[in-house]
C-alpha cells in the first residue's frame, strides 16, 4: 500500500492549490528530506502521508466531502487509499 503522494501527484496541483497548501503547512513544516516529524520533501512541499491527509480533510474539509471519495467515489472500490485521500485534499485546496 502506498504511504505518501508521489511528487507527480504535487506537481499537478494549481498554484492556488499550493498556496492554499503552504498556508495550511505554515508553522507545522521544517526543512528536509525527511524531517524528525515525519514529513517527506519534495523542494518546498511534504509528500503528504496518509495520516497527513487524514488530518487535513479533518481540519478543512467541514462538509466532510472526502467521505464521498470513499464510499461513493467513481474508483472507491479499485484506487488505493493514499490516491483517494489525496483526489479529496486536492477537492478542498483547489475550492
């Protein structure tokens, strides 16, 4: 099972969608390849985990959408868990 986005899966997202994320990030991030609190760069930006995005719909996502990405979603059954995650992170940053 995959852990963390993939820095293909980050390079895709706008550039509203970045800030929105950097905002988010502000005061949780340090620097790094691999930070001592678990993030994953990739330049500026974490390779989100799936704890990571967990948290983040959690904190952003108050219609709670990113239940839909499991349950309902066109690939619910087929995609992997970290994918799923990551298309509703994606849904709340690009709003």
């Amino acid at each position: 099972m995959k852990q963390h986005i993939t820095k293909t899966q980050l390079d895709r997202l706008s550039e509203k969608g970045k800030k929105k994320l950097m905002t988010w990030l502000d005061g949780q991030r340090t620097r790094g390849v691999i930070s001592e609190n678990g993030w994953i760069y990739s330049k500026d930006f974490p390779l989100l985990s799936i704890g990571q995005m967990i948290e983040f719909v959690r904190e952003n996502d108050k219609k709670h959408l990113w239940s839909w990405y499991f349950f309902d979603g066109p690939h619910a059954a087929t995609k992997d868990v970290c994918d799923i995650l990551w298309e509703a992170v994606k849904e709340v940053l690009e709003k």
